[in-house]
C-alpha cells in the first residue's frame, strides 16, 4: 500500500467516523423529551433536553412537546338538524401533555398522539353538537356555548382514554353558512336591532313619563302639604281667636258679674237698711269738716252722741245730719 492509498484510506475512516458521529448525536430543546425506537420498538427511557448520543441507523428518536401548544383544526363540515351544511374555518385547541404520561401516550397512541385524540375527536364532537341544533341555534342562539362544550367533551374523553393530556381551551371561529342564507340572517339581525333600538326607545319614553308622573305626584303632594300645613295653620289662629274671645267673654262676664253682685248687695243692703229705718227710725249720718264720718240710728241717738261729745261742738259751726232713709238735712 503505497502513500496515496493509505491517505484516501485515513481519509474515508474520518468521514466514516464523522457521519456516524452525526448520525448519533442529536439534541433535544427546552420543553420536549425524546423517545426511542429501536427496531422499531419503543424504549422506555425518555431523554431530557440537551445533546444526546444513540446507535446510529439502529435507533431512532421523536421530539415530544411537554410545553402548552396548540394545535389547529381547519374547515370542519358541520350539518345541522335542518340539513343545512356549515363550515367551520378553524379551530384552535390549547393542550398539555405532562411529562410522565409521555411514555404511556406516544405507546398507546403513537408520537402524533393529538391527531387521533385531539382531531379526530373534535370532528365527532362538533358533528354530534351541529345534529342536535338547528341552523339559527349553532350560527347564533348557541354559538357562545360550542367552546366550552368541546372543551369538557374532550376532556371528558381524554380522562379515560389519555391520563395526563389537559386541554387548556377550546375556541371556535364563525361557522360559514351558504350566502342566501347568511344575507337572511344579517337582515333578521339588522331587523332585531332595529326592535331593540325602538324597544329601547320606548323604554326612555316610558322612564321619562314615569320621571315625569313622579315629578308631578311629588309636586301634588308638596302643595297639598303647603295648604294642609296653611290650613291647620288658620285653624290654629281661629282656635287662638276663639281661645282669646272665650277669655274676653269670661273676663266680661266675671265683670259683670261682680257688678251685679256689687249692684245686688248695695239693693240687699239698702233694702235691709230700709227695713231697719222702718223698725228703729231713720238712720242719720254726721258730718263734720274732717272728722271721721258717724252713722247712728234714730234721732235721739244724734242728740246723745252730741251732748256727750260736750264742749267739742260748740262753737264748730254747722253740722250736717242726713236722714239716709229720706234724704233729709237737719241743722244743728
């Protein structure tokens, strides 16, 4: 073997070597695990991220995802219970396959796991969901209500069937209806928002006579307080006049009374003063410059009073001597 050969043979054992190191080194990213087939067997033993060595051409290996992903669904046929058919441009499932459950799953259901569980089953669910709806219940009435029912459809299905895939969310595009139906259903709902624009009118008409009855009623009833409170107000003053003319009128009376009683007892006395004047004679009163004034009964009696008043009347001038009972003046 001369040189030349044993360079091209140096050469071919390190592109030899090259090829084989590349064909067993592979890396797997953050978020996945790796499994492996060998002979076309799964092996148990997954592979974390990072760069990993394997049997070139003897074993092989698929990346599976452990992060939240998301997996599409495109123009799904939909016919519902009137026989219309619909189409559902996309749907979008946000899913996650726990890293334990990795084994078992890529078993049972292959690497592709999320088109036999994930896929296949929303065409079953949505179709079963659109034969049991009518046209006006899946495009409007119940439009808002498929991504929740997909959602716990699916996982419902994916607790028996795949422990360890959760799915996240579920959403739905606008499902695509033949046109004459759709200009239809645009021109209902142009109708129905006129209603509720009109139906929402009328609800402001109604509020603003109603504002306007209870402004009325409140008004009513503040004037009816003013002339309840002016009312009780004049009955009060009326009252407080009566009150003041009662007292007046019993002042006057007590007055007049008490005149009466004077006028009564004056008579009472003068008649008795009479009836005595009739018994004993009349009844004389004296009276003399300051002194104090003296009654006395009959005229025999003034003559005693003066001769035992003795030498105090004489020379006193006149004394006056009334006769009470006949008004006469007698002098002394």
């Amino acid at each position: 073997m001369n040189m030349t050969q044993a360079r091209v043979l140096v050469a071919a054992v390190v592109g030899l070597v090259v090829v084989l190191l590349y064909a067993s080194i592979h890396k797997i990213e953050e978020g996945h695990l790796a499994v492996y087939y060998r002979g076309g067997a799964l092996l148990t033993s997954p592979s974390g991220p990072g760069y990993h060595i394997m049997l070139p051409f003897i074993t092989t290996f698929r990346s599976v995802q452990t992060t939240l992903q998301t997996d599409e669904v495109k123009n799904v046929p939909c016919g519902t219970s009137g026989g219309v058919m619909i189409y559902i441009d996309r749907i979008e499932v946000v899913n996650m396959l726990a890293p334990y459950a990795v084994f078992d799953i890529v078993r049972n259901y292959t690497a592709d796991y999320d088109k036999t569980l994930i896929f296949n089953k929303i065409h079953h669910e949505l179709n079963q969901f659109c034969s049991a709806h009518t046209l006006q219940e899946v495009y409007i009435e119940l439009f808002d209500q498929i991504d929740e029912n997909l959602k716990q459809a699916l996982q419902k299905d994916l607790n028996l069937m795949a422990p360890g895939l959760t799915i996240q969310a579920v959403r739905v595009t606008k499902p695509k209806i033949p046109e004459a139906i759709r200009r239809n259903f645009e021109l209902m709902e142009a109708e129905k928002t006129k209603l509720l624009i009109a139906a929402q009118k009328q609800k402001v008409v109604e509020k603003e006579a109603e504002t306007e009855r209870k402004k009325a009623v409140i008004e009513a009833e503040k004037i009816a307080q003013v002339a309840k409170i002016r009312f009780q107000q004049k009955v009060m003053e009326k009252e407080t006049e009566k009150r003041i003319s009662e007292i007046e009128d019993a002042a006057f009376l007590a007055r007049e009374k008490a005149k009466a009683d004077a006028e009564y007892y004056a008579a009472h006395k003068y008649a008795t003063s009479n009836k005595l004047a009739k018994e004993y004679g009349c009844i004389y009163t004296l009276y003399f410059e300051s002194w104090s004034t003296m009654v006395f009964y009959e005229y025999k009696a003034v003559k005693e009073a003066l001769i035992n008043q003795g030498v105090k009347f004489l020379g006193r001038g006149h004394i006056t001597m009334i006769d009470d009972a006949q008004k006469r003046y007698g002098m002394f």
